[in-house]
C-alpha cells in the first residue's frame, strides 16, 4: 500500500513540475461533461483543477477513482484525492474520508495519514504560483472616496432622463432568472408597458472616477441608452491610503431601486415575480433557487425574512460548491470592505471554477488591489484563463500588460497585436483600445507613426467625451508630436 501511494506522490510531483501557464481550468465544463457521462474528458478537465488545488476538482476525482469512472478504479487515489478536498472543509469529504479509512487496517492509519497529508502539502505548494498573497500590512485600511467610506449605489433614472431627454421604451413585460444566472425579460404573453427598466450592473471605477468595464448582472427592458448615459457620470475618486486607486462597484438603477411600496405600485407583476422567486428559494433545497433567491434579496432586502439573509445563502452554497455564490458572496465582501482575505478567497475559489467573470476580477486585483500582493504573471493566468472562455474585457488586459510591463520577459508586442485584432469589433467604442492599438503601431517592427497619432488623437477624444482622465494620453501625444517628426504617406 505504502508503495502505491508513494508512486502517487511521484506522478504528483511531475504533475506539479509542469511550466506556469500551462493550464487554465474550467471545472464547470467538467461537471457538464461528467453529467453526460463524458467520464474521461471530465477526469482530463477535473486534472487541470488539480493544478489549482480545487476542492471540488479533488472531490470528483476522488470520486471517480473509487469508483472507476473515466479512469483506472483506484482506492489509493481515491483516497489522496478526497483527503485533499477534506483539507479544505470541502462539502461531506470529511465523511467520505472517513468512511473510506475504516476500511483500512488500523495498523497502517498512521502511515497512510503521513502520506496523504504530504500530498495535500505539495498540492497546495504547486498551487502557490496561481494563487493570490495577502497583503497584511494594509488590512486595516480602507478606500475612500472623495473622502466618503463608500460609493451609493443606488442611480436614479431622473437625472439620465433630465441630462438625456432618456424617455421608457416599450418592452415585454415579465421576468425570471435564467440557468446562467441573469435576470432575463421574457413571458408567456408579451405586454406593452412604458415603466422604467431594471438593470444591475458591475463595473470598474478608475481612479479619476470613471466608469469602465460595465458587466450587465441583471436586467429588465431596454437598457443600453441607460448604460450608455450612466458612463458619462464619473463616480467620486477612489483612495487608498492617500493615493489614487482603482475600485469594483456595483450600480442599481431604474425599476432595482424601488422600495417595496413602489414596486408593488408601479411594477405590480416584477413585484409577484420576485417574491415567488424569495419563497421558492427559501421552501425547497434546489441550489438554483436558493442561489436565485439570494440574488434577489441583494437587489431588494425587504425580501429577507431575517437579516443578512442573502449573505448566509450565498455563503451557504459557497460552502457546497456554487461558484457563482463563491463569486457574489466573496465580491459582496470585498465591495462593502470587509473580511477581505475571506472576500479574496471565495473569489479565488470561483475562479478555479473557471467562471470568467471571477477570473477576470481576480486578474485585476493582481494588479491593482491594494490587499493582496501585485504579481503581473499570475494576472496574466487568470485573464488568459477567462479569455479562453471568451471574455474579452480580459483581451485588452493582457495587451495592455504585454505592451506596458517593465519586465522584458512579459512584455510581447506582437501577442498584444492578436489580441487587439481579435477584439477590434467588440472594442470599437472603448477608448483604451484605440490607446493601446496607438501603442502598439509604435513598437510593432513595422511602426508607423501615422497610425500612432490618428489612434492615439481619437482615444483622447472618446475618453475625454467620457469624462476620463486623459491628461497622461494628451502629454504623449505632445512627447510623439514635439520637435521634427516625419509622417510619410
């Protein structure tokens, strides 16, 4: 027995040997795969999760090594596989851990035990180059804005619509949450109604205040003139520590600000539509309503029949395994600055789940959080991970780093080009886009200087309409265009 394990232990170890970058895990492909009883694709897919030091990927695997699903039936895998989730409170490891030991001749507990925990040890070693570091020195210090402890997030449609002349559209009337968990407008019988739209949305705000990145999160109506207005209004600028930062932000606007009198008034049939939505996840054990549930107390708290009712949810389904709670419970944490290695860590283990939207956060945070410890490489894993999932916010991440970074070794001109082109049309009215395709047509081989100062004029032009912050793109384009400069046609 101890020489099996021990060969585990090897083919470990040479696992963990694999060059950084290499994976890039989607654990919620696997479980797709496992449910059709794709077994062996599932196992190759749970495997790069190993690399990750998944929980979950160690559970399935364990799973199926006991039982001979997709792989080679072996117990000692099994067993190394399920110990590795139990080290990490995973779901009912512990019990299975238990059960599969007392099968084990007591004489050999010991042994056994010594071995598995040296595996769980290089497993969390090898992860160690993915995975964030605390910074403990800023723990106890928090953003500000504009000198406020916290942004509102609550955006009331009347200012958009008196800046904008922004009226109602006609819409279906009807909503629900669908299996991708965002709130979708549908119905069995369409109705016109001139009521104003629900949208929750997530973004970036940049440290002059501006707003980029916007990730719709849940929505109702016709929304696009309302995201499209909502950018125009900078946020007060976040700091940190008396310096200028960068922050995630979660915006409510139209029909998701009401209280539950107007709701009731004003949107009687989303009003019954949510509270179903509350009482189907609050009467039965289905993850998806409860998760489903959850959402909509984060929207409307006046749904909770006790507090924090949405938190304890989500952390609940966080604890069993549903990374989109993972997700929203850690992001809740983090936006309302507090238990940040809590936040960090449910985040991160969303993101070894392969949600794109959690890999692109963590991403950022390795560049720009002030709480864990800025790494450009493990950045770049987690937004290559997301971007193989086509998240495209992460596209022009990577081109920035690759045109930016101080270290030669990142740096690559000719991958921020493929990236830029692949995204060109998505990106047409982002402004960083335009900066760094100026970027990179002044450090391609082939530069052309034309090019540089035509991209570079109409980024500063977007992102002045929108009200960024452009003082550092207007200076290099007076650095590019100062003195004799040349422009052949």
């Amino acid at each position: 027995m101890e020489q099996k394990l021990t060969t585990s232990l090897v083919g470990l170890a040479l696992m963990l040997s694999t060059p950084f970058n290499s994976y890039s895990a989607n654990l919620l492909k696997a479980n797709s795969l496992y449910k059709q009883q794709q077994y062996q694709q599932a196992a190759l897919e749970y495997k790069r999760g190993v690399e990750l030091n998944s929980a979950h990927a160690h559970y399935q695997l364990g799973l199926m090594y006991a039982k001979g699903l997709g792989v080679k039936q072996d117990q000692l895998n099994a067993l190394m596989y399920i110990n590795a989730a139990a080290k990490q409170n995973y779901h009912i490891a512990q019990q299975l851990l238990d059960k599969m030991m007392a099968v084990v001749p007591v004489e050999k507990h010991l042994e056994i035990k010594n071995l598995l925990d040296e595996t769980a040890a290089q497993l969390t070693k090898g992860a160690q180059r993915y995975l964030p570091q605390i910074d403990s020195n800023n723990l106890s210090k928090k953003f500000t804005f504009d000198g406020a402890p916290k942004l509102d997030h609550k955006v009331y449609l009347d200012e958009l619509q008196d800046e904008f002349g922004i009226g109602f559209e006609m819409e279906t009337s009807g909503a629900f949450f669908d299996e991708d968990d965002e709130f979708s407008d549908s119905s069995d019988v369409s109705m016109i109604t001139t009521a104003p739209p629900l949208l929750v949305l997530d973004h970036d705000v940049a440290p002059d205040g501006s707003i980029r990145y916007v990730n719709q999160i849940q929505k109702l109506g016709s929304v696009n003139r309302y995201i499209d207005a909502y950018k125009l209004f900078p946020l007060p600028k976040p700091t940190f520590n008396g310096q200028a930062a960068e922050f995630v932000h979660r915006a409510y606007l139209g029909a998701a600000t009401y209280d539950q009198f107007d709701l009731v008034e004003e949107r009687p049939r989303l009003y019954r539509e949510y509270r179903s939505v509350a009482k189907r996840g609050t009467s039965n054990h289905s993850l998806t309503d409860q998760y489903q549930a959850a959402m909509a107390m984060l929207n409307f708290p006046w749904l909770e029949d006790q507090p924090n009712q949405a938190e304890k949810i989500l952390l609940s389904l966080a604890k069993q395994g549903h990374p989109s709670a993972m997700y929203e419970y850690g992001l809740k944490l983090y936006r309302e600055q507090k238990e940040i290695p809590t936040a960090i860590h449910w985040i991160t283990e969303a993101s070894k789940y392969g949600l794109s939207r959690a890999e692109y956060r963590l991403a950022r945070f390795f560049q720009t959080s002030p709480w864990i410890l800025h790494d450009e490489e493990k950045a770049l894993f987690w937004y290559q991970s997301a971007i193989e999932k086509g998240h495209e916010a992460s596209s022009i991440r990577v081109a920035e780093i690759k045109l930016l970074s101080q270290d030669q070794g990142i740096r690559n001109v000719n991958h921020a080009i493929e990236l830029l082109d692949k995204v060109k049309d998505s990106q047409s009215r982002n402004p960083e886009y335009y900066y760094l395709l100026a970027l990179s047509y002044k450090d391609r081989q082939a530069r052309d200087f034309k090019k540089v100062v035509d991209n570079l004029e109409k980024a500063i032009r977007m992102a002045d309409r929108a009200n960024w912050d452009v003082s550092d793109w207007e200076d290099l384009l007076a650095e590019l265009t100062t003195g004799r400069v040349f422009i052949v046609e």
